[in-house]
C-alpha cells in the first residue's frame, strides 16, 4: 500500500471515529431526554424522544454501510 492510499485510509477511519462518536453522544442525550421524560411524566417529551429515534437509526444504518 502506499504512502497516499495509507493517508486516504486513516483520514477515512479517523472521519469514521469521529462520526462513530458523534452518534454516541446523541444517543447519549436521546437516553437523557428519555429518562427525564420519564421521571417528570412529561409524554410530549417521550414523543419527540420516539419521534428523533427514526433519524438516529438512519444514521446508524448510514454508518454501518460506510464500515
């Protein structure tokens, strides 16, 4: 392999991480949102919890295809 193809690579896996980690963190707060909806009772929060997990999915779905 040479030296560019290896700088591609780890640019594409490093661009890979950081996408990896940016979903955690919505997750991340998406699990929040939903506890706190829970604890307050709160079932507009829920729904907009519920509502948000579609494009998350899409994401992890994009994500994978990318792997």
């Amino acid at each position: 392999m040479s030296a560019v193809a290896r700088e591609d690579f780890q640019r594409s896996l490093d661009d890979l991480r950081g996408e990896v980690v940016a979903l955690g963190d919505r997750v991340l707060d998406q699990l929040e949102a939903a506890l706190r909806a829970l604890a307050d009772g709160d079932a507009d929060r829920g729904e907009r919890v519920v509502a948000a997990d579609d494009a998350v999915n899409d994401r992890y779905l994009a994500l994978e295809s990318d792997c």
